[in-house]
C-alpha cells in the first residue's frame, strides 16, 4: 500500500514509466555490468531528485524504469 504524498496543503502521487533505448537499438543491456552500473547511476540520481525508484527492469536493447515522486 503507498500513502499519498503531502505537498502543502493538497495530497496526491505521480507515477511514471520512463523507457530508455540506446543509439540503434544495440544489445548493451546483456551484460550484467552495464546493467549493474545503469541501475546503481538510476538510484543514485532518483535518490539526488528525491524520488522513488520503484521497478528498473531491462530488456537486450531498451530499459523500463517505473519512479514515483
């Protein structure tokens, strides 16, 4: 269950699902490092923003990222 955020005096949640797909649809995403090194760099800017980071999921050419704020 996510509580509504509090954002003076209204409430409410934002959801997005962003999707990132590299020059020519290459298969970057195979490789364990390059998917650990993109979501340790998606974590740590959703944490700089102050948002949420609720799913990071890849596929061999494109990732679905899902953040809250």
């Amino acid at each position: 269950m996510q509580l509504l955020t509090s954002v003076g005096s209204t409430f409410g949640e934002a959801n997005y699902h962003l999707q990132f797909t590299p020059k020519y649809r290459r298969d970057v995403f195979l490789d364990e490092e390059v998917r650990a090194l993109c979501r340790e760099s998606f974590r740590t800017t959703c944490e700089g923003l102050g948002i949420g980071m609720e799913a990071c999921e890849f596929g061999p050419d494109h990732v679905h990222l899902f953040v809250s704020g």
